[in-house]
C-alpha cells in the first residue's frame, strides 16, 4: 500500500469509547507531524466532542462515521486508511465484519482483544483472505498480550544468539496496579453467554492449543494449567492464577507455531500472579484464586449472570484520571534453554494497565504498521504482535517509557 493511494495512515476505530478517548490522545502527541489520522465511531457528534479536547493539530483530524452492523460503511471506511486500530468491544459481537472488512480491503489491522473465541473466528474466516491482500491482521495487541509475546520473543532471541538451543520452560509471574472496566467486563459477558449458546466451545477453550495455525502439526508437550491453585515461588513469593494468562499463554504459543516452532518444540509456557510474601501473600492468593473460580462459575450461568450485571461496572466506564496514572505493571519472565541455561526477561511500565498502558501499546502498534512497514516482518494474514512486529515494536514501546529487558539469569 503506497501512502498516496489512502486518505489516511491510521484510523482509530471506536474512538469515542473509553479505550478509544485515551488511544487518541496518544497518538495526538505520540504521531510524528504529518501522518494522517482519523477518528471514526457510529456518532459524530460523540467523535467531535472527543476531536475537540485533543491538543494542537489532532483538532483538525477528520470525523468518519461506520456502524459495526453496516457492511457497505466498514468497506468504505477500511477502504480508506492503511490501517485501522479498533477499540470496539466485545469483539465476540462487533469485531468480525471490523477484520473482515480490513482483510478484504488489504488493510492492517490492530485491536485489544483478549477473548480466545473471537480470534479463533477471526484466524478461520481472515487469514487467508488478509495473506492474500497483504493485510496485516494484528491481535492482542494491548496488555493483552504485548508484554508476554515480545518477553517470549526477546528470551528466544537471546538463548537462540548464545546457542543455547530452543526455550522449554517459561513462566511469566505478573504484578500490576489497574482497575477494571465495563468494556472488559462486557468481553467476559459475550464469551460466557456464547459458551452458553454452544457447550462444545467448552473444549476450544479449555485447549492450550486453541490459537494454534495448525492444532494437528503441535507437539504433545503438556502445558502448565492457567487455573491452578495457589503457589510458591523459589523466592518466598505467593502466586495465584492469572486472569489473563488463558488467553495470552495461547497467544504465545501461536506465536511460536508461527514462527515454525522458533521458540521451541518443547517449549511449556505458563503465567501467574505474584501476590506477596509471608501470610499477607498466602492469604491475597488464596482469595484471588477463590474470587476468579467464582466470578467465571457466575459468569456462566445466566441467572447469576443477571445478577452480576445489576452491580457490575457498565460498558464505557473505567478507571478515573488519578487511578490510571498511578496505575503501573511488571512481568518477570523466567526461561530455561535446551541446554540449561537460564534466562529473564523484564517488562514494566507507567500507567494502569489496561487503559494507561494499553493506549500506548496499541498506539505504538498501530504507528509501526503506518509507517515501518519496511521494517517490519514480512508476513500478512492474522497474527500477533510478535510475529507481526517484533522488534520494531520492541523499540518503540523502549522510546515510549517502557521497559524491556533480557540478560542470563
């Protein structure tokens, strides 16, 4: 795609949403002078209420209008822009026709989703169609999974640069400060009530393999489970399940098969939550593993479903200004090699996770695929940001504040 053949470099989908204001507002200072941004939603007047509160030049960013459920609007609007970043959730509901349209018209393509069936949907109905436009279809591609894919990416680096052969157990232990929105909650909702709709969907998700390119081709290598019980570390440390690390450990692994296996057939990669040390610890981690195995049994189950939504946060609300910027995350990955050796991986940064954070992280993606295309992996059809930027975005993330770090441990 040549810059002159497309009105626009980038256009933020969902812009007036809450992850939508906050991912604008990066890119109005973060977007070197001259790339042509958008915003786009299904309200105008939303959108230029959100354009009117940008600094300097992002006042004058066009205003496009698409709804989700207009097809003949999605293709125009993909139709325009090199690439489209998306914030519009749950994607299980309003994501499809969003990739789809981007696929079709050889648009990249970035989004925040954290939901397994969604991009299971999206890799079955758009891989092959963006592999033949060259669209670049990136998932995932906020705190989830940035910091978990580009850890397991540098840490496969390094041991491969040592010849210490390929990666067989990993494991990344999780700290953060954040809140939770209504936006996420709303993602939890669509895939409980879809697994409602069809039992079978159970077993994709309970399959560590699920975002695999090709399920029959991966190694028997058993998986460390995301649901298990409260641990302890070498160090003293506690930990508790992790409630991202059934669908970022999955996107790792495809990353992996991607790359035809380039992290290790053996590789075992699992993710934790580190809770403390002493009583203080042991006690966060068994009520975090308590209040995670109950809030999924009554997301599940529709009456109590009803219930939860009466008190839960609603869609378009999240954490405010002061909790955001006090907000911060770290994950230390830990790795061994074929050979023995062992590695570490840091990856930290300022800023509610979910929100503060991710805005960069989509934000960054979404300018690498503008604008470094020529550095970029010259891969297309759905992917991770691994596979589809790398170390590209590996340094930009580095230039924006956060940390990523490897070395022998």
């Amino acid at each position: 795609m040549a810059a002159d053949e497309r009105a626009h470099d980038l256009v933020v989908y969902g812009a007036s949403g809450f992850v939508g204001r906050l991912l604008a507002a990066h890119l109005a200072t973060a977007a070197p002078a001259g790339t042509r941004v958008a915003l786009a939603g299904r309200s105008r007047e939303r959108l230029e209420a959100v354009r009117s509160g940008l600094p300097g030049a992002a006042r004058s960013w066009p205003v496009l209008v698409a709804d989700t459920g207009d097809d003949a609007a999605l293709a125009a609007l993909a139709a325009r822009t090199r690439v489209l970043a998306t914030t519009v959730g749950p994607y299980l509901r309003y994501g499809l026709p969003v990739v789809a349209a981007c696929a079709r018209a050889g648009t990249h393509y970035a989004d925040l989703s954290g939901e397994v069936l969604f991009v299971r949907q999206a890799i079955d109905r758009c891989d092959a169609v963006a592999r033949d436009t060259g669209a670049r279809l990136v998932h995932a591609a906020g705190y989830d999974s940035v910091p978990s894919d580009l850890a397991a990416l540098l840490l496969a680096d390094r041991a491969a640069a040592d010849g210490a052969g390929g990666l067989v157990d990993v494991q990344l232990v999780a700290t953060a400060r954040g809140g939770f929105s209504g936006g996420t909650i709303d993602s939890a909702r669509a895939q409980a009530e879809a697994v409602g709709r069809d039992r079978s969907l159970r077993r994709l998700l309970a399959d560590p393999f699920a975002l695999s390119p090709d399920r029959a081709a991966e190694p028997d290598t058993p998986q460390p489970s995301t649901a298990a019980p409260p641990g302890r570390l070498p160090d003293g440390r506690w930990t508790a399940p992790f409630v991202m690390a059934s669908f970022n450990t999955r996107v790792v692994r495809r990353s992996n098969a991607l790359q035809d296996w380039r992290y290790g057939r053996a590789l075992r990669y699992g993710e934790v939550m580190g809770t403390g040390r002493g009583l203080s610890g042991a006690a966060t981690a068994v009520g975090v593993t308590a209040a995670l195995a109950g809030a999924f049994g009554a997301m599940s189950f529709p009456p109590t479903r009803a219930v939860l939504d009466r008190v839960l946060p609603a869609p378009g609300t999240g954490p405010d200004e002061r909790a955001r910027e006090r907000g911060w995350f770290r994950s230390v990955v830990d790795a061994g090699a074929e050979d023995g050796r062992r590695y570490r991986a840091t990856v930290a940064g300022p800023g509610d996770p979910g929100y503060a954070a991710t805005a960069v992280m989509l934000g960054q993606a979404a300018l690498a695929l503008a604008l470094d295309g020529d550095r970029l992996p010259g891969r297309a059809g759905s992917l991770t940001p691994a596979t589809a930027l790398g170390g590209v975005l590996v340094d930009r993330l580095r230039a924006a504040g956060h940390t990523y770090e490897v070395g022998a441990a």
